[in-house]
C-alpha cells in the first residue's frame, strides 16, 4: 500500500493491485468517464461508442492494475508487450472526480516496478494531447508522432534500464 498519496484535498490511503474479472463494471465506467472528460475527444467518442467500452479480455491476461483509494476503485493502468521487445502502455485512466490527486503518477510507478522486475527495458505510450504534460512530468519522452484513428499523437517511451 502507497501510503498518504497527497492531492488536492489531502491525503488518502492508495493500494494498487491486479484487476480481477469482478472490477470490470468499475473499470468500464472509469474508462467511459475519463475518456469523455476531455472535450476536444468527446464528439470523436461519441461518434464511435464501441470505443467507450472496456475489453474484459486485458482482465484475463493479468496485465491490468487498479487503483484503490480510500477502498474504492479510482483508476487502471494497462500494459501489453509489443513485438519489438517494449511494453506498451496501452491505458491510464483515472476517475475525473479523482484526477490530479497524483493516482495516475502511482499507477505509472507501479508498472515501472514491474516491468523492471520482468526486466523489460522500455515502456511506451501514443499520448493523447491532452496528457502529454503528465506524461512528460512522469519522464517519458517524445519521439515523434503516430497516426491512429483521429489524427497525429505524440508518440512517447521511457527508457527503464
């Protein structure tokens, strides 16, 4: 358990652990909710619902981690191996209410520990716009861009060696 995370309105008791099957609906609804927090995604989203749901299948794999603050679910973190040798990670998502309170910065140390200990060397990210100041602040750095869906987005690694 991380204990006292400071945010915004104080501390707050944050343990992180491995998603089981039974977190799904709170995971869905933490993914549904952040990715519409951000107004400039929100008419692309909307348009694409099928994009709003969460595939139970990343629970099954074992490389879902979740967020408890205060002994309720607040955020996941994702991560898959690529095909050449990094791990991407493929979601960060925290609960709007709960942005900001340093819960997306411990789900990105978590993965960085385990990922050392799988001795992995690099983590990945195609950064939305509108995180790439955290991600920046976390230590990734950009490499460039990719195209995906809805245009260009930074694409971004941290180096773990």
């Amino acid at each position: 358990m991380i204990q006292q995370a400071f945010g915004r309105l104080g501390p707050m008791d944050l343990a992180i652990r491995a998603a089981t099957a039974a977190d799904h609906a709170e995971i869905s609804d933490i993914f549904r909710q952040a990715s519409l927090s951000n107004a400039g995604d929100r008419e692309n989203l909307l348009a694409h619902p099928e994009l709003l749901d969460f595939d139970a299948a990343w629970l099954r794999n074992g490389r879902t981690r979740v967020a408890v603050a205060d002994g309720r679910l607040v955020g996941f973190a994702t991560t898959r191996r690529t095909d050449h040798g990094a791990v991407e990670l493929d979601d960060l998502f925290v609960e709007p209410a709960w942005m900001r309170r340093g819960i997306g910065r411990a789900l990105v140390a978590d993965a960085v520990a385990a990922l050392q200990a799988e001795g992995a060397e690099r983590l990945e990210v195609s950064a939305n716009s509108h995180a790439l100041t955290f991600y920046e602040s976390v230590g990734f750095v950009a490499d460039g861009t990719v195209e995906t869906r809805f245009g260009p987005t930074p694409r971004m690694h941290l180096d773990l060696a």
